[in-house]
C-alpha cells in the first residue's frame, strides 16, 4: 500500500499523558538502572526523572501519525530519535503533546517518516520536543526525495580514545520489560512475530531501550551520575540489539556541554546505536 503523502505537515491534535511516579520508577528499570541509581528508583528521593522518559509521553501521538500513513506496521523498525529537553521532568505531571510529520522520504528498499513532536505541562510551558524517523521496510521506490542531511552537533574525533566507557549486560527479559512503559509492539516479545518479519534469532530489544540505556551511561560517564544535567541527545540504530547483549558507551568530551557517543554490543563488536551525541549542563 502507498504511503500517504498528504499528511506531510498536517499537525495532530493534543494528546494528554498523564503520569506518577511509579510510571518513571518502571521506566528507569526498563532501561536497566540499578540500586545504586536509587534516586531514580525510589519516590522518597523525588524521584529523579532520566531525562530519556520524554520517549513515553511522545511515543502514542508519535505512533498514531506514523500508522495513519497506511504502511504494514509490522515492517516498521526505528530508525533515529533525538530529544531536546527545555526544562527538567517533574516525577508525576499531566502533559500535552502535539506531533507533525516532517516528511516522508524514499529510500528505494525503505522508507523514512519523519515525525517532531513538542510536549507541554499543563500550564503551556514546553518541557522537551522530539524527532523520530521510522522506518518501514519494503516501501521505498515511490519517487520521493532523500532525508534532509540533520545537524551534527558531536562528532568522534579520529584517533582519539573515549574520555568514558559504560559496559553493561542487559537482560534476557529486558525488552520484556520495557515494554510496559508503552510500546507493546509483538516484535519485542513474540518469538512467533519476530520470526516472521525477518528476526529469526527471537524478539530485539527496544531502540528506544538502549537508546535509554546511552542516556544513562551518558549520565554516569560525564556527569557524576546526574541524569537532569543530560539536556539533549541523538542517535541512529544501526543494528539490533537482543535481550542479553552486553551494551558498550563510549563518549568523546569534545566540547563544553557536548558529547560524541557510540553504543556497541560487546559479544558482537558492532556498533548499534551510532552517529549519536548528547549535550549537558557543565
């Protein structure tokens, strides 16, 4: 089925998420935060907010804009997602989120949406925006352009060894997990599913897992362990991830407040979370 081109710059109506506490708790888990991050953990220390929770609230609008545009969502995998916070998330707010598609862009094999998104508390401050590209396999080939070449605010310099390394095993049931912070796709816990779309080794682990995963390795690498001083961050997932892997972080300090990052798996040495970078508060 073709893509419908026509809701290129249409923007959504409001969609309010409501959350407490316990809905950022279960989040930090799912990203694999341990005990000795218990200020995310426990609602007697706030508790902090990771700042990559921003995905939850922005994901379902995010989704129901990509679904409308008619392609097999069974196809769909997650290509890149970046996240600008402009104020701190509290532990428990009712918040707004209106999204747009930016484009959608030919590939030949794949097609890319675009999707950007602005999430506001109830008193119209904005929190954070965002912007995902989706990709769905197998609907390339219309004519239409390339994506837009996006800003590169880090780069890895070359021939230089990272000021950090995170390494982390996540677990068998981690994507098991995370799904229950809201992205229920099959292809994350039904071997049958994934099978069938192409994963034969079983379901993978979310992007937005590890992706959530480099935002707290970001944390600890560069900022003491303070997640609310990670202020933005981008990457694009190269490859998957299965429950299991043993995630690597490395980040380049190539400037105040900005980061150069990579993810890799270890059992694999290949990079699966690339062209990635995050800025902070020094």
């Amino acid at each position: 089925m073709a893509l419908d081109l026509s809701l290129v710059g249409k923007e959504s109506a409001p969609s309010t998420f409501t959350y407490t506490w316990k809905d950022t708790v279960l989040y930090a888990l799912g990203i694999g935060a341990k005990r000795d991050e218990l200020d995310y953990l426990y609602e007697g220390r706030g508790p902090k907010v990771v700042p990559s929770f921003a995905v939850v609230p922005m994901f379902q609008p995010m989704f129901e804009l990509v679904a409308k545009t008619g392609g097999d969502l069974a196809m769909v995998v997650h290509g890149a997602q970046r996240v600008r916070l402009s104020a701190a998330l509290p532990p428990s707010a009712t918040l707004s989120t209106t999204a747009k598609i930016r484009g959608i862009y030919d590939l030949r094999r794949f097609a890319i949406v675009i999707v950007d998104t602005e999430t506001k508390d109830a008193s119209g401050k904005l929190l954070f925006d965002t912007s995902s590209q989706i990709v769905f396999r197998g609907e390339g080939g219309f004519g239409g352009t390339t994506p837009p070449r996006e800003e590169k605010v880090a780069e890895i310099p070359k021939d230089t060894p990272a000021d950090f390394r995170i390494e982390e095993p996540t677990t068998a049931e981690q994507a098991l997990l995370y799904r229950l912070s809201g992205d229920v796709n099959p292809l994350h816990a039904d071997p049958q599913f994934a099978a069938n779309v192409g994963f034969a080794q079983g379901p993978i682990l979310h992007g937005l897992c590890t992706y959530g995963h480099m935002v707290r390795h970001v944390a600890k690498g560069a900022c003491g362990g303070d997640a609310t001083k990670v202020t933005g961050f981008e990457g694009k997932f190269t490859k998957p991830v299965w429950p299991g892997d043993t995630l690597v972080t490395e980040g380049w300090k190539v400037s105040p407040g900005k980061i150069a990052v990579q993810v890799s798996v270890k059992e694999r040495s290949e990079v699966v979370l690339g062209s990635a970078w995050a800025t902070t508060i020094e």
